[in-house]
C-alpha cells in the first residue's frame, strides 16, 4: 500500500505515480493506463478521486480518452492518435 504524504493531495500523489510509470517505459505511448476502478482497486481511493486524477492528466495533456475504450499515454508532443 502507499504511503501517503499529509502536505499533498493523493489525487496528486497517484498522478505523480502515474507520470513516473509513463516516464519510465511501464506504460508506452498509446496503450492503456489504468482505468478508474484500477486506481481505486490499487491505490484504495474514492472513485470521484481517480475520476480527478485521470482528468488532470488529459488536462495537462499526459494521456488521452478514446470514447468507450478509456484512457492512454499521449505522445510526447501532446497531441492525440
């Protein structure tokens, strides 16, 4: 389980995570991330929680949603498949 830090939202702390995971190559450009209930199974948060930290990512361009198949890495210059 993670160890939360009290100076930080989690929802920063697992998009953190998530960046980590995409920088180092777990997670290629255009293949799936977790899913909403993925985070919530794994890192044990509410679900408006995920839904959060899988917004900010589109916001902050790092992954990309597809309709009806969910969430994937956005190539490094941002722009969508």
């Amino acid at each position: 389980m993670i160890e939360w830090r009290l100076n930080q939202p989690k929802w920063v702390q697992v998009a953190n995570i998530i960046k980590e995971r995409i920088s180092s190559g777990d997670y290629p450009v255009d293949t799936p991330v977790p899913s909403e209930h993925q985070i919530v199974q794994e890192f044990g948060i509410a679900r408006g929680t995920a839904r959060k930290v899988l917004q900010r990512l589109q916001e902050e361009g790092v992954i990309y949603a597809v309709r009806g198949l969910g969430s994937f890495v956005s190539p490094p210059n941002g722009t969508d498949s």
